[in-house]
C-alpha cells in the first residue's frame, strides 16, 4: 500500500476521502481496494485531472492487472478546483490528503485553513512535503530546480511545518519519513539537468522507480523501508482535527 495510506489513517467503511494535489491519482488507487469508502481527487490541472480518471477507470475495468479490487469498493470521482478555495461544504470529509502541494503554495497557512474547514471534527489530515535535508541537496545542485515555473516556494523544517498544523487546528499523532528511493532519482535529474531527457541514467532509475510503484517486490520494499530513515524524500504527517 501506498506509504501515506498506511496504518496510520485507518480508513473506515462508509469514509469520504479527499485526495487534493491527486496528480495521477496514485493515493486514490488504493481506496478502490478498501470496502465503501468513496474518494474525490481533486487537481488544478487539467491534464492531472484526466490521468487520474483515466488510471481510476482502467483499474475498475481490469481489477486483475492490479492485483484484485475490493467488490464493494465506494464510488470515486475527480473535479478540478482551488485549494485555496475548495468547492465542499464545511465538515464534509472523514479524510483529507494533500501530498507534496503545501510546498507549491505562497499562502500555505490559508490553503490549511480551508482543509480544516471541509473535514469534519476528529477527521484524519495526512499531509506530506518534501524533507528538508534531500530537499536542501536539490537546491544546491540545480538552480533551475528551485526556480522553475510552478516549483516549489520553500523548503520546510520539520518543527516548523508541525506548528503550521498544529496552528491550523490539527493534533499530531504520527510521522514518518517515506521515498527513501526517489532522493537518489531526483538527485541524479539535478546533477544533469531537470528537463534534459536523453540522460539514460535517469530514464533506467525511473523504470525502477515505476516498477516498484505497481510490482511492489519485497527487495525493494525493505531497501526502502531502510533508506526512509536517513534519506527519504519526504516527511509525512498525520493529524485529527480538533
């Protein structure tokens, strides 16, 4: 399972769950195997948009290609919206991810206010940014990597972001770091150049990197899992709101 839908969300029968940022829907595929839980995604992007709605129907449609789907899996849908100004009534979800987006955001205290106002009282926050650490290194090795048009604006301290939360209205109950196998990745794409796309190198991590996302094999499991702590890409927090 997709390491911010872990153990540390239970997701429960009957949940609404949000996936803001839903880029091609990778945390929304995963709800499709948990029994009545209905997710939205929701992206800016058109083209975000119509991936995840396509990768979310294939999977319907060839459940066997995906290792099997939960038959009484929830509905699903993706709209395109504002997380500064999400289109949901107040209280809605039971759950609301947003993975790798606060670090896009110039108001990021305002896009956590507006997540706060649609999940309802004790609902789960599952928030994830890039940490510090792999991030800083990305930074000094490519400038077009920290200038680059709808990149990220900051880089966050761990403390920092956790009082931004905790500000926000959220008790922290877990975190973890994840992706210790990306840092590499995305370090070798600074070293030779963010858009350059004839970097063999690059292209064979990324195959491996697409082929642990849908083959999952235990080698590459626990290499990660052993990475994560010292490495990982990025620092994920779970929170209930108050």
């Amino acid at each position: 399972m997709f390491t911010i839908l872990s153990e540390h969300l239970g997701l429960q029968p009957g949940w609404k769950v949000l996936d803001v940022g839903c880029g091609n829907g990778r945390h929304l595929r995963q709800t499709r195997r948990l029994a009545s839980v209905a997710a939205i995604g929701l992206d800016l992007g058109e083209k975000e948009a119509r991936e995840t709605i396509a990768n979310l129907s294939e999977m319907d449609a060839t459940p066997e290609s995906f290792g099997g789907t939960v038959s009484e899996a929830g509905p699903w849908m993706v709209v395109r919206g504002d997380v500064y100004e999400l289109p949901f009534e107040d209280r809605f979800f039971d759950c609301v991810i947003i993975s790798e987006v606060l670090e896009h955001l110039h108001d990021d205290d305002r896009a956590i206010k507006e997540l706060s106002r649609i999940l309802k009282p004790g609902g789960i926050l599952a928030a994830s940014v890039p940490r510090e650490g792999p991030e800083a290194i990305c930074w000094a090795l490519s400038r077009e990597y920290r200038n680059s048009e709808g990149g990220h604006v900051r880089i966050y301290r761990r403390k920092a972001l956790r009082r931004k939360l905790t500000k926000g209205g959220f008790r922290i109950y877990a975190t973890h770091f994840a992706h210790g196998l990306h840092s590499p990745f995305w370090w070798l794409k600074c070293l030779v150049g963010i858009k350059r796309e004839n970097a063999r190198i690059v292209d064979l991590y990324h195959r491996l990197l697409v082929w642990d996302l849908m083959r999952k094999p235990i080698v590459t499991q626990l290499l990660e899992k052993a990475l994560n702590p010292f490495i990982g890409k990025s620092v994920v927090f779970y929170g209930i709101k108050e």
